[in-house]
C-alpha cells in the first residue's frame, strides 16, 4: 500500500518507525528516573523552536494538570526578550527545559547558558548524546530514535510529545496527585494507541489516495483547540516546509476574528477536531462544505458520514494526539509527492547556515 512510484520520500521511514520509538521510551526505566531528580519544581519554563515548541504548546497544559505545576512555553527569542517573569522566581523551585532533536539549535543554548549562569536546574531533550544540548544539561532525556535526515521531522516530534507527556505523568506520580493505578491505565491507553497507528497509516494512505487530497492545494489553514492547538502549529510548519507555500493556523474560536474572510474556494483548510469544541467545528466544517471551500475535519468524535470527515479511535489521556499528528505528518509528505516534488527539496536551505542557526 505504502510503495508505488509516487511514494518515495525517506519520510516514509521515519514515520512508519515511530511506533516502535515511542513504545521504547514508554518501557524505558531510565526516562522515570531522570524525571524523579527533577520532581520537586513548582514551575517550568520550556524553550523550543519550531517542531519542538509545537509540541510543548501541545503539552504544557497536560503537565500542569497532572503535576500541578505552572507552565510556560517560549521560543529563544521570545523568552530571552519577554520571560520577564523568571526573574521573580525561586531558582530552587523553578525548572528550565530546553528542547533540540539535534541538539545543536543556537537560540535554545543561548537562553539555556543564560540561565544557567543565573543558577537556574537544566532538564534537556535532545536525540544526540554527548551533544552541545545535552553537555549543558543537568539531566537530559533522549529521544533514542536513531536520526532523521529530513528537514520536516516526524518522528523526533511525536517522541518530543511523549517525553513532555512522561515529565507530567512521572511528576505528578512522585508529587502523589496521580495514582499508580492510574499511571498504568494511561500506559496502557497510550500503549494502544500506538500500537495502532501501524493500521491507521494503512487506512489513511488509502483513504487519501482514492480522494487524491491536496491535488491543487495551495495554500492550507490548520486550525484546531485545545491540545490541538499546538498541532494546528505543527500542521501548518509541516506543510510549510514540505510543501514550501503558505500556510496559516488558529485555534477555532479566534478563526471567525478575521482570518475567515481570507478564504475562497481555492483555499484548504483542515480541521483538528477532539472534542474541545466539537459543536463549533462541526458548524465550521458545514459552513465551510455549504461554501465549497476544500475542508478535512480530523475528529476523535462521533459524527453522522461524511466523504471529508476522517475519524481516528477516541484516547482520552492524551485527546487522541499521537493519532491526529500522526496523520498531519502523513498528510504532509502525500501531497507534495502527488504534486511530484521531493518533500525534502532544496528551497532556501542555505539560510539557515548563512544566519548560524545551528552551532
């Protein structure tokens, strides 16, 4: 199902990898450990660009609740320029995260020798032992998913997803606000659903062949809520880099402030739908129908058939995320490939050496 000529991409491979990385960081002992060294903290700050601040958008929420803890979330120049409030905090209750798959990305090492120097604790995630990121943590989670030579990452993404999701989980077990109970039914809920995504790719690959989505996508609006949000972000970098056309996101409620107008019938938008605010997707994506606007509603919820409504199984720890983003990554090396372009072309990729985006 997955071979032919026109599915090519290295991608494949790292995405059909994934389920086997993510099943090794839940059954690996050493991730509760390191976790355990930093369970006293009564606020984090995460930094992260791109992928990786994605993914602790998505997160910083879920460990909150299990570990009763604030959360913050920046990018390097942000947080260097207006994480104002870390200044009035207690270094010995305040943790800093910082997050770099290839642990090389300059801006997060900058804030984190900063913060460092100021005597703040450092809990790196990174893939790349012995790494710049990793040398300059005090403790460091890893990814263990060998590497990915890919300028759109998958695998590193949803493995930064669940590492996120371990520290609130682990934190909150220690801290005594989650159960041991109830750390095994959310093992196992999430050992499901990823043992699942193997079928869920089949079903999905299928399904977007028969609609040849995206044959003349332009331009697309990822555009979801809660925990979904952060993956509204992800939607739309993935496309953006495979792609390389404009891409758009928002949260559903801030969608109808201004950037409905934008839209016409050559325009896509694909909708990430958990529950949050089932009522208002569901009304968009049938406003969006009546108008003939290109629109994909990716629900964990139940809806009456319909040819643009794509269900995924219902996990309720984690609102189905590693299943919804497991799609937008399949999503986002299908429709380039239908076009007949390499997901991984060259568009602009001397920039990044010519401002040192990596040291």
């Amino acid at each position: 199902m997955r071979s032919g000529k026109m599915i090519r991409s290295i991608m494949w491979q790292y995405i059909e990898e994934e389920p086997t990385y993510l099943l090794n960081i839940l059954n690996n002992p050493e991730n509760k450990e390191v976790i355990q060294k930093v369970k006293d903290f009564d606020t984090i700050y995460i930094c992260a660009h791109g992928s990786s601040y994605n993914a602790a958008t998505s997160v910083a929420s879920f460990i909150s609740d299990m570990a009763h803890v604030r959360v913050y979330v920046y990018t390097p120049s942000n947080f260097k320029h207006n994480a104002k409030s870390i200044n009035y905090e207690n270094k010995d209750k305040t943790l800093v995260i910082g997050i770099s798959e290839t642990g090389t990305s300059r801006g997060v090492l900058e804030v984190l020798e900063q913060m460092k120097d100021k005597g703040f604790t450092l809990l790196t995630l990174t893939n790349v032992k012995d790494s710049p990121m990793d040398t300059l943590g005090n403790h460091t989670l890893y990814y263990h998913c060998d590497e990915e030579d890919s300028n759109a990452k998958t695998k590193g993404y949803s493995c930064t997803l669940l590492l996120l999701m371990l520290i609130g989980i682990y934190s909150g077990y220690f801290k005594g606000f989650v159960s041991n109970e109830e750390v095994k039914k959310y093992f196992e809920e999430l050992k499901n659903e990823i043992k699942n995504l193997e079928s869920l790719m089949d079903s999905f690959v299928s399904w977007l062949k028969d609609a040849s989505y995206g044959k003349d996508m332009k331009d697309i609006y990822v555009i979801g809520d809660g925990m979904q949000f952060g993956s509204c972000l992800e939607g739309q970098l993935k496309l953006m880099e495979t792609m390389c056309m404009p891409t758009m996101f928002n949260d559903i409620l801030e969608f109808s402030h201004g950037m409905h107008r934008s839209l016409n019938t050559s325009s896509h938008v694909l909708l990430l739908d958990d529950g949050t605010e089932k009522e208002l997707m569901y009304k968009t994506y049938q406003y969006l129908k009546s108008k003939q606007i290109p629109v994909l509603l990716i629900t964990n919820q139940s809806y009456a058939y319909d040819d643009y409504i794509y269900p995924v199984d219902l996990y309720h720890v984690d609102h189905s995320i590693f299943s919804i983003i497991y799609l937008i990554q399949i999503i986002s090396v299908f429709v380039p490939e239908l076009h007949g372009l390499d997901p991984n072309r060259d568009a602009n990729n001397d920039y990044t050496d010519f401002v040192n985006t990596r040291v």
